[in-house]
C-alpha cells in the first residue's frame, strides 16, 4: 500500500509539475504489536482530517493472500477494528 500510494504521489506531483521530495524510514515491524487503531487515535490531532479519514479507510480494506509458484491462496480481510 504504501509503495502505491507514494508512486501515484510523486506521479500526480510529476504530472502537474510540482517538486517532489521524498523520505523514507524503514521500520520494519516497528508498529506491529501497537493496535492500529491506537495510532490513529494518536494521528487524530496531528494528521489533517482527510488525511487521517484516508488512512483509516484504506486500513479498513486491507486484504493479504499467499502466493507459492501458480497457487494463490484465498484472500483474508484485515480490520483489527470495528469502523463506526
């Protein structure tokens, strides 16, 4: 998801002739024992509102699947949360 989203950022940016700066910070598992909707709580008031709104909806439609060789597993939905 994110590799994604910052592709079709920096080509939005690209397209419409804007600078485009780019850090990234790989953190691998570093949130992984903090429930996500914890962290978003926290964004609540530091993330503008869209944004924040934006992020909580992609979370909510996250799927994962296994892929070995030709087979795909079927596809689980991620939501360790309820979303009212």
């Amino acid at each position: 998801m994110a590799a994604a989203l910052t592709r079709d950022s920096i080509d939005y940016c690209m397209n419409n002739k804007y600078p485009v700066y780019v850090c990234a910070f790989d953190a691998e598992a570093a949130f992984d024992g903090i429930p996500h909707a914890i962290m978003f709580s926290k964004a609540i008031d530091v993330v503008p509102e869209l944004c924040w709104r934006i992020l909580i909806f992609w979370d909510s439609k996250l799927v994962v699947y296994r892929k070995w060789e030709e087979n795909v597993s079927e596809v689980v939905q991620i939501c360790p949360y309820p979303l009212h």
